[in-house]
C-alpha cells in the first residue's frame, strides 16, 4: 500500500479502512510523517494551548484483579492506603490553587467509598469552580447517575482492549459486555466519555489495534488516553515483553487523525518509557497532560508498573516543571476547562 497517500487521507479525510489502519501500523519507514500530520491536525483543530487535569490518586485498593495492574487485589507486595473524604477535597483545593482547572479523581475499584460518600466528594469539589474527572471503574448505572447529579463532568473507563477474548482473559472476574455497558450508560448520561487502551498487550495484534482505533471513533469518545503496556514484576504477566514507546506514540497520533477534535493526554507510561516521552507525545498529536497532585508516600505506592515517573516529587515540583517543558516546545497552557469543542471538518475550513 502506498503509505503517504494513506497518511495524506486520513490528515484530510479523517477516515480510514481498517486494512489501512493496519498498514500503518506495520510500517517503520514513514513513522515521523504520521507524527507530523497528527501534529498538524492537533493545531487546526484544537490550537496550541495544553490542558493540564490534576491528578488525584485517592485510593490504591482494588477489588479486581487485572493481570496487567500492579493494584490487582491479589498483589500483597502493595501498601495499601485510602485517603479520607476531607483529605480528597483538600487535595481538590491545593490542585485549584496550582491552577488546575479539572480535578482527576482516580482509584482502584474500592467498595468503601460508597454513593454517599462519593458524592459528598464530588459536590465539595465542585464548589470549587473546576471540572472534575472521575476514573474509579466499573460501577451501576444508578450510580453512575448518582456521581453525574453530584456534579461530576467526565469519566475515564478505557476498553483496555477491544478484543473481547484477550479481555477476558487479562480481566478475569470482568465481561467486555459489562464494560461496553458502562461506556454506554455514561455516554447517555451526559458525561465527557473517555476511554482507551494499552498497547502491547500479550497476545495483541496490529488488526487489534485497528479495532480499538475504529471502536474509539464508532462510540465518538471524547478524550482517548493511550500508553505502553509495562510489565509489573508483582503480576501475573512479570516476564511479558510489554509495549514500545514508538508503537503506542503511533496508535495515538493515528487516534488525533482519525478524531481531530477529541482530548488527548500525552500519558504517564509514555514517559516512563522515554524520558521526553510527554512533550514528544505533544508533539505528535496530544493535547493534554495530567501532572499528580497527589502528595507524599501514596505516590509510591500508586504503582500500577515499575519506573512510575514523579513518585519522589511533589505537587510544586510537577506544576513547575510541567509548566517549563510545555513553555520549552513553545506551547501555552490553557486558562479553560479544556472541555471538547466539537468541529467538524467543514467548520474547520477543510
Ligand atoms: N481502576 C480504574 C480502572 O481500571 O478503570 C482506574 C484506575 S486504573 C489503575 C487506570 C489505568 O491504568 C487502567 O485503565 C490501565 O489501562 C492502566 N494500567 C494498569 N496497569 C498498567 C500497566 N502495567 N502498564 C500501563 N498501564 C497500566
Ligand atoms: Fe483495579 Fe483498575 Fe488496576 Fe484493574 S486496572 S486492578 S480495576 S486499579
Ligand atoms: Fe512531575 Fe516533571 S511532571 S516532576
């Protein structure tokens, strides 16, 4: 196939076969071009400004037992931690004060914080005045519902992989038809819908990969956060390869051409695997970055995969020094929510 005539389609059509996708995937010849005409796209759809999200790490206990995940419930090797109710919302406060503009509240799939108290989190942190992210699993449709009526304004629930039988297999306990419910009911009501998947899954392949591409644009996401697979040596899959950084940048940028207008993090394992792995991310097709406000030793322990970047660092250290490396590459950080602005082709000019 002839790859730049590919690259020309989907930076201008926005649209791709699967067997293109594939072919895209599987050649090493033309990766720089991919990224440059993500990069592209990224400016004319959704500008130069960088959306930060503070990230909050509240809870590190689960009750799933994902084989790719360090929390997994049967890893003993883990500290685990719960911060208190109180402890979130000031947490909430602090990230405001570094000028964050969304809050990411993240967690393992921990029953102890029940509707309740969840929202009680969420409608304190409201009154704050920023957007809040919730990435705490799978959970009902009532109280999904709940969280929304709180307050909360967007969701992350990656698909992990849109192979149903590689899922089920990495996710033992979990159905891919439950996920896709989840996906479902969050979009019908009313959150900013974000998903994803790892890359470099055993057993993945490049057609695969070309499936969750598809299925991200088939369910219209509105922010898609992809990243390396990296294997934790307290799983079960400590001696699988694990994902390349070159591979996971180029299932994104494939992303930014396919759906110009979405979010899109530069994300944490991407620089775990290359030290400039974020800003090379905003280069290639990201908009958004996701610094931790989370403080002291619940950073450590947060550790869904060895080499976890900022785990000695604190909320001061990663506003600053995001705020340089963005500055750097000669690109803004934004003064809004960084909600998605829907553009189509036609309004863009194309
Ligand atoms: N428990 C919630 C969930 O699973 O949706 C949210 C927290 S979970 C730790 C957030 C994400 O971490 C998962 O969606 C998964 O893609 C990612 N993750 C887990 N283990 C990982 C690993 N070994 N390498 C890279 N990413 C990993
Ligand atoms: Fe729990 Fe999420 Fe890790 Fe799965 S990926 S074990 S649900 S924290
Ligand atoms: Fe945490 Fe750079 S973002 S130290």
């Amino acid at each position: 196939m002839d790859i730049a005539a590919i690259i020309a389609k989907a930076e201008n059509t926005h649209k791709l076969a699967k067997q293109e996708i594939v072919a895209l995937l599987a050649d090493d010849a033309h990766t720089q071009e991919i990224f440059a005409a993500a990069d592209r796209v990224r400016r004319r759809y959704v500008g130069d400004e960088v959306h930060l999200r503070g990230l909050i790490e509240f809870s590190n206990t689960c009750r799933q037992n994902c084989h790719y995940c360090g929390l997994r419930r049967d890893n003993t090797n883990v500290v685990r931690y719960r911060m208190e109710p109180d402890a979130i919302i000031d947490l909430a406060r602090k990230a405001k004060e570094y000028g964050y503009r969304t809050v990411v509240l993240q967690s393992g799939e921990d029953p102890y914080y029940t509707v309740d108290i969840l929202r009680h989190i969420i409608s304190e942190i409201k009154k704050l005045g920023v957007a809040v992210t919730l990435s705490i699993g799978e959970k009902s449709r009532d109280e999904y519902a709940a969280y929304r009526q709180a307050g909360a304004d967007r969701y992350l629930l990656r698909i992990e992989t849109t192979d149903r039988l590689l899922y089920e297999d990495l996710d033992p306990g979990m159905s891919f038809e439950n996920r896709l419910r989840c996906l479902r009911d969050l979009r019908s009501l009313g959150y900013e819908l974000g998903t994803g998947c790892l890359i470099g899954l055993p057993g993945q392949t490049l057609e695969s990969l070309a499936d969750d591409i598809l299925f991200f644009q088939e369910i219209d996401a509105d922010m898609i956060g992809v990243g390396p697979f990296i294997p934790n040596p307290d799983t079960p899959l400590a001696a699988a390869a694990g994902g390349a950084f070159t591979s996971s940048l180029k299932v994104m940028a494939i992303i930014r051409l396919l759906l110009p207008d979405i979010n899109i993090p530069a994300t944490t394992a991407m620089e775990t695997l290359d030290k400039n792995g974020r800003m090379i991310a905003l280069q290639s097709g990201a908009n958004v970055v996701m610094p931790n406000v989370t403080e002291g030793d619940y950073r450590r322990h947060y550790a869904l995969y060895p080499g976890k970047i900022c785990v000695g660092d604190t909320p001061a250290q990663c506003r600053s020094c995001i705020t340089g490396k963005i500055t750097a590459i000669g690109r803004g950080i934004s003064t809004g929510h960084g909600f998605r602005l829907r553009k189509t082709a036609q309004e863009n000019g194309e």
